[in-house]
C-alpha cells in the first residue's frame, strides 16, 4: 500500500505561474486564514482538524494532520503561523 505522501504532487510552482508572485501569496494568506484559530491567530491541531475538510483533506487522520504541523513548525510550539505556513 503506497503511503499518501508518495501520491502528492506539488502544485505549487504551476499556482505561481498562473497566479504571479502576488497572486500567490495572497492566495497563500487565504488559505492561512482559512485553517487558523482566529482566537489565536496561528493554525493549531484544532484547528486544522476542524477546517480541513474545506481544502477537501477531510479524509485526512489525526497522525497525518499532526505531521502535517510537524512538518511546518520551524519554532516548535506546535502550531502555524503564517509565515511558518507559507515557507
């Protein structure tokens, strides 16, 4: 069985094509704030879990939306926040 990661393709330089460099990053801040906790103004495992199925990862478990924050949280405080999320 293939893991989920080896089926990801980065779509990321094809959005910055189309989008341009500002379309991107506001595109990125949209995302942001789509998935952060507005009370604490950072993405949190909560809140990931709760919005994820907006960005259509609603199939995603709880193991892969916490590597998902591991992945990202160059501070270690287990949370995203924006810049964390756009790097």
């Amino acid at each position: 069985m293939a893991s989920p990661q080896s089926n990801f393709q980065d779509l990321l330089p094809t959005m910055a094509d189309k989008l341009g460099g500002d379309g991107l990053i506001g595109e990125l801040c949209n995302g942001f704030n789509l998935l952060m906790d507005p009370t604490k103004g950072v993405i949190t495992f909560e809140s990931l879990k709760r919005n994820s199925a907006l960005l259509g990862l609603q199939d995603l478990g709880d193991d892969d939306l916490r590597s998902m924050l591991q992945e990202g949280d160059f501070d270690g405080d287990g949370a995203l926040n924006q810049m964390e999320f756009c790097v």
